[in-house]
C-alpha cells in the first residue's frame, strides 16, 4: 500500500494571464486556492518585446515609452483583480514558455493557475497552443480553466467533489497526492477512477478479473485512510480514456478533474500536435478546471 500525504503545501501559485477573458475565468480559482492555502499569488503577464531588430531606430523611444505606460496599466489592473492578496506582479517581455519556465523556478511556483481558450477544428475542439505547451512541459501543476466551463461555475469556484482519473502510470502518484491533499484541505469527496481500454476488456469473461483487479489498485492508490472527510469512490470504466473520464466527471458532477501526464517526450512547440491525447481532450472539453500533474 502506498503512502500518500495527506497534506499538500502550495506556498507560492502564478496566475497567467494575457488580460483576455479566457484568462479572467481563472481568476476566481487563483484567488481561492491562495485563500485556502494561505499562498503568496504571483501574477504574470509576458509580452513580445516592444522592440526588436525589425523596428526602425528612430521609433525605439517612443515605442519603450508607450510600452512603459501599458505596463504600468497592467500592473494596476492585476493588483486591482485581486485586491486582498496583494499579488506579487510580473510584466516581462520574451519569449511566452521561455518566460513561464524560468518564472516558475526562480520564484518556487508550486502551482501554474491559468485560463484558455478553444477554438473549432476540423472535428474536434483544440486547445490554446500556449496553454498546451505549458501544462506538458511546466515543472510544477498546472490547473487549467477550459473553454467549456459552465457561467455558474464560474461564480461559484467551490471544489466539493474531486474527480482523480488515473492509468497507474508514473504520475499517479503525485497526481493521487495532489487529489488527495485538495479533497482534505477544501473538505471535497473524492472519486478515483480508472479507465480501461475497450479491446483489453472486450472479453466479456475476463472483465470481472481486471476490473477487480483495477478496483484493487485504486485502493491501494488512495487508501481510505488517506482522506478524512468522505469514502472515496472507486470508478473502473472501458472505453475511450478522455470520454469515460467526462461521462463520470459529469454523472459524479465533478468540480475539479485531477489528471497524471506523462513527461513530454517531443521537442517543444510539438506538444499542441497531440490532439489525440487523453489530457489534450480532457482540458479542451471538461466543464469544471482541470488540474495536471507531470510524473
């Protein structure tokens, strides 16, 4: 049986934001977690530089001077949206993921809070590039504010039910931390569930075997004692991952999903060309935050 702890520490969260109204929806949800955990809230918002090689010399004053200005504006309206925490602000130019990453290890971020957008493809809905980018590749969580969330949970940032989705891969474990340290600290119920593959369980007469033999798994994976306030549901599906996971985050009325991912293995800017990926899926179309934790 695995020791899980019980008892999850964010001391320092970054809001991201690129002052649209994607990026507003996660508002409420940074502002809660660093209420809750009594968290020091960084907010940071990077630009492409306002001058660069292609720029004629005799602009470069007049355009650092209107860049200045806006930056000013920004910080104003950051430490307007959240008025009680008095978040440490971040205006920077750069390179976007460049930027995040070293944000996130110069100031210990233990959680990336942020919003995004989607937009229709061909068949299915894809995910804001950056966003993707930087919940594959971010060294700490990331919880992430999709395009489908519901105008009522937007107001009410509530995490009452807790919905763990794992493939007992190497995230697991800290994802499971994660879930659990959440459920306890926002006294949230929690469902854990795993997901089996339609052909592995087509075989009507082995699919008691493996699905007792998952329940088991996901018992040791969060034990009852580990969380204080309900008795977790274990959840064993078949199917399609990212469609069982929101079936049961819908039927359970989930407000918070907590998915492991895998490292990324491509180089970076390849992240956003998984559009099969469970979490790509997940995030693109859950209707509560999802929050992914890397093995």
């Amino acid at each position: 049986m695995l020791a899980i702890e019980t008892k999850l520490k964010l001391k320092n969260i970054l809001f991201a934001t690129d002052f649209s109204p994607a990026s507003n929806t996660a508002v409420p949800y940074a502002t809660r977690l660093a209420e809750v955990f009594g968290a020091k809230l960084w907010a940071l918002h990077v630009s492409p530089p306002a001058v660069n090689p292609m720029t004629s010399p005799n602009t470069w004053a007049g355009l650092q001077e209107s860049a200045a200005k806006r930056k000013e504006e920004q910080r104003q309206k950051l430490l307007e949206t959240f008025p009680s925490l008095a978040p440490e602000i971040l205006i920077v130019e750069g390179d976007l993921c460049s930027s995040f990453l070293a944000t996130i290890l110069e100031n210990k971020i233990d959680l990336v809070v942020m919003g995004t957008h989607g937009r229709t493809g061909v068949s299915k809905l894809l995910l804001g590039s950056v966003a993707e980018e930087i919940f594959r590749t971010a060294p700490c969580p990331v919880l992430t504010v999709g395009p489908q969330l519901a105008s009522e949970s937007r107001r009410n940032v509530a995490i009452s039910r807790i919905l763990l989705a794992t493939d007992f891969g190497p995230a697991s474990e800290p994802a499971a931390a994660h879930a659990v340290g959440l459920a306890g600290e926002c006294k949230a119920c929690l469902t854990v569930l795993h997901v089996e593959d339609e052909l592995k369980a087509s075989n009507f007469d082995r699919w008691a075997t493996i699905e007792a033999s998952a329940l088991r798994r996901l018992e040791d994976l969060v034990p009852l004692e580990a969380v204080s306030r309900c008795v977790p549901d274990y959840v064993v599906e078949r199917g399609e991952p990212a469609e069982r996971i929101l079936e049961v985050a819908a039927r359970q009325s989930s407000n918070l999903i907590v998915l492991g991912i895998r490292p990324s293995a491509t180089a970076r800017g390849t992240a956003t060309h998984l559009p099969f990926a469970t979490a790509h899926k997940v995030v693109s179309k859950a209707a509560c935050p999802v929050l992914t934790v890397r093995g």
